[in-house]
C-alpha cells in the first residue's frame, strides 16, 4: 500500500468519528433537555400541591373564624 490510501482510511475513520460525536453531541442536547424540562414540570406539581394544601388551610381558618363570629351574633346561616 502506498501512503495515499493509508491517508485516506484514516480521513475516513476520522469523518466517522466525528459524526458519531456530532449525534453523541445532539443526544446528550436532548437528554439535557428532557432533565430540565422533566425538572421544570415536577417543580411546577410540587408547588401546585403545596399551594393547594396551604389555600386549603386559609380557606378553612376563613371560613372557621366567620362561623364562631356569627355564633356570638346568634346568626346561622
């Protein structure tokens, strides 16, 4: 074999490899991608649930506190 070939074999193998990197590259874009957005939505569920838990505590001591005032007044309703 003369040098031509071996030079062009290894500029093959090369462009292989850099194509493997460049779909390395854009899988590991994607996988990024898929964490954040994977973070993004259980945040926005946790605070969701918690803030349902804490409108439920207002809405219950809201609703406790105007029950014992219309008591004192004799009111039910």
């Amino acid at each position: 074999m003369n040098s031509k070939n071996v030079k062009k074999v290894s500029d093959m193998n090369e462009s292989i490899n850099a194509k493997e990197d460049r779909k390395a590259n854009f899988a590991n874009r994607i996988e990024k991608s898929g964490y954040k957005w994977a973070n993004r939505l259980h945040k926005f569920g946790v605070l969701s649930i918690v803030g349902f838990i804490f409108y439920n505590f207002y809405i219950f001591g809201k609703e406790y506190n105007s029950h014992w005032r219309a008591r004192r007044v004799n009111i039910h309703y």
